[in-house]
C-alpha cells in the first residue's frame, strides 16, 4: 500500500472491547474483518434489468448470473439505465416497475444505486420534439419529479445532468434537450434540474457529469456553484478507447478539479484490451465497428493501466468512487472494454482489481488480543467491519472524520 493511500483512505484505531455491562474485556482474542469498503468501487449493470425480471432464459440466463457472481465478488456499487428513450418510449408509461426490481435486488444486496441519467440530450424521448420550449420544460422537470419520487429510498444517487458542456451546441440530430438548453442557457437549465430533484429528495446525491475535461467544464462548475447551485459530487467520465491517459493527465484532471473541494467520481471509466480506437476521431460513437476482438497484449496492457488508474484516484482524497463502464466486452461501441471477456472468463485487468480492491486494501478476518484494558490497536481502510468473539458480534464503521478511538460493546 503506497504512502498517499495509506494516509488518504485508512485509519489507525485504538480499539476498547467491552461486555454488555461495560467492563473491559482483557486477554481476550477477537477476530476483526472487513465487510464492505467506504470507497465506491461500481459498475454499469445494465444487464441487471432483464436478469431481475426473469427476461432472460436457459444458457444466456446461466450466463448472466455467472457475470454477476463476478460482479459481486468486485463491485459494491451499480449504474442502473434511466436513459428516457429508453425508461419511456411511449409518454406515460415509464418501465418504473423493471427498473425498481432491479433497484431492489441491489438494495437487498446492501449495493447503492446510481440512476443514469436524469436529463441528456442524447437518447432523450423523441415526443419531446412535439413540444415548445416551455412544454419540454415543464415535461423534463416532471420525469425528474417522478422518478426521483418513486425511487426514493432505492436510488439515492443520481446524474442529474449529463454533458452540459456540449448540450446546447450538440449538432448530431435534432433533440428536444439541446433545444431547450440552448434557449435557457447551460447554467439555468442545470439550475432547474438540480432544484427539481433535489426538492423531491432532499437527502439524496446529486451529480454535474461530463465526459470534457477542459477548462469548458471547470468554467461550467464555477458558473454553476456562483449561481447557487449545490453540486454533490463532480462527476468526471473517463473513456480512453483511444489509449490511456496515463498519470501526467490523470494528475493534471485531479488537480484541475480538485480546487472546488468537492467529491470527485470518475463516473464512465474504461481502457480497451484490443486495437485503440483511431486517434482523429472525435466523437467515440462515430467508431463503428462489427468485430473489436480482445487480444493477448492488449489484456496485459489493460491491466497494467486500470491498476494504475486506480491505484491514483483511490490515493486521492477527494474521490470516493470509480465506475467500470460494461462488465464485459461487446458493450458500448462493441468495444473490448469489459473486465471479463464475452465468454465470461475473467481478464487480468478483473483479477487485477480484484487483488486491489478484496486484498491489499481490505482486511481479511484476522485475530487480535486485547490488553489488560481491553483494548487492542490496528489499521484498516475506510469501511464496516464486523468483531467477533465467541459467537457475538458487532459491526462498526471507519471513516476519515470518524474517531480514531472507539469503543465496542460483545
């Protein structure tokens, strides 16, 4: 474990044991494990939706359950889709029921959700394009009142806007989004959404992502926050199908965004395992595509840059989560981007992470002996854990502002 993570995301704790009458229990060996990481290691699991609600059958259902005992073995947070071309084709009838079953089964599974997003000019409802300015208005602060409201309590971590830096001069095709930020202005219409949402959940984590890393966006952010806009998290995408960024960029994005002081979450983070995409293309979806095989060099190569990636950004302070963008390959763009191949056999990159994320920087069940006080010292990562001894148990939690001196009841 490298100095900065050390000093950035773990604690030193002296611990008390106690009875259930309070005298300290001295001499006495416990066992202390680690059962979930404070850090939000996620993935996009879009593929949740038709497993939780019995669409898929036979061999591609025994598959997409072996993808997601790998994903839990992982991960310990999930993006759920709520494109709205696609949560709501046909106006008033949202797929509100598929998307909570799969919220749920997250839930049940102690897993936060993030919903994916609110507002986005791409992949919006195309009935928008019916409607005046005020009309669109009025229609996209109403899906965020009504899904905001229905997932209270299953999602409450949401991309509010995505890419408000290209939104009112995007020129692909015609959307009702990018009229109607191009007639209030990119700061208004970010302004609206954010109260909308926040006003059905007060509580609730609310995300300004964007895949431009430019000064165009730390402008955005610094427009926004004079405007009065309460910015959660900074959500920065991270898709490097045309090569990683390597640390001289990495750092330069940290430190760039980092002025706000404000969480920071790479949001959409992927590194192929095959052939890069060509540099001169600017926009990744023009990259089309029928077969991006992986290939041995190039898994090796991926490895190499995801643990460094991560390795980065889980040493920086003001992160606090990273988001794997598709499981496996043939995702997004048909790309060799997934951590496990099509045939479901893991990567290096997945195996890789995994020594990461479930050993070095996780405490295994390890036993420990109390001193004539009670009392016993040892390290962790920001997280829960769980003491045993003798049967009883009980959990607790350590966090960067919380006590470095705690006490715990057997």
């Amino acid at each position: 474990m490298n100095s900065e993570i050390k000093k950035n995301r773990t604690k030193e704790i002296l611990a008390t044991i106690l009875t259930a009458d309070s005298r300290p229990l001295a001499h006495q060996d416990v066992v202390i494990a680690q059962t979930r990481h404070k850090f939000l290691f996620g993935n996009a699991a879009f593929d949740l939706v038709p497993l939780t609600n019995n669409e898929y059958t036979g061999k591609d259902k025994e598959n997409a359950e072996q993808r997601t005992e790998k994903l839990l073995a992982l991960c310990n947070a999930i993006t759920l889709p709520f494109y709205w071309a696609r949560f709501e084709p046909q106006r008033g009838k949202p797929l509100t029921k598929e998307l909570k079953n799969a919220a749920q089964w997250c839930v049940d599974r102690h897993l936060p959700v993030k919903g994916h997003p609110l507002c986005w000019h791409t992949l919006t409802a195309d009935w928008l394009l019916e409607m005046n300015s005020p009309e669109i208005l009025q229609a996209q602060l109403a899906r965020i009142q009504r899904d905001v409201s229905d997932f209270r309590g299953l999602i409450n971590l949401w991309d509010v806007i995505n890419e408000a830096v290209i939104m009112p001069i995007f020129d692909k095709y015609d959307n009702g989004i990018t009229r109607l930020c191009k007639e209030m202005g990119r700061i208004n219409t970010i302004k609206a959404m954010f109260e909308a949402a926040r006003a059905e959940n007060p509580s609730a984590t609310f995300i300004l992502n964007d895949f431009d890393t430019s000064p165009a966006y730390d402008i955005l952010i610094e427009g926004c926050l004079a405007a009065g806009i309460k910015i959660d998290v900074i959500g920065i995408q991270s898709h490097m199908h045309q090569g990683y960024w390597g640390l001289e960029k990495t750092i330069r994005v940290l430190e760039q965004f980092s002025r706000f002081n404000i969480p920071i979450h790479f949001t959409e983070t992927t590194l192929v395992s095959g052939q890069l995409m060509p540099p001169e293309i600017v926009d990744l979806n023009d990259y089309q595509v029928k077969e991006w095989p992986t290939t041995t060099a190039g898994e090796e190569r991926q490895a190499r840059e995801a643990v460094e990636f991560y390795q980065t950004l889980f040493a920086h302070p003001l992160v606090e989560g990273i988001t794997w963008w598709d499981f496996s390959d043939g995702g997004w763009l048909n790309a060799p981007a997934g951590l496990i191949r099509k045939d479901g056999t893991p990567k290096p990159a997945y195996s890789e992470l995994l020594k990461l994320v479930k050993e070095e920087w996780w405490t295994p069940p390890t036993r420990l002996t109390t001193d004539h006080n009670g009392s016993l010292q040892f390290s962790g990562c920001f997280g829960d854990y769980e003491m045993a001894l003798d049967g009883k148990r009980q959990a607790f939690s350590i966090s960067r502002e919380g006590p470095s001196t705690i006490e715990i009841q057997l």
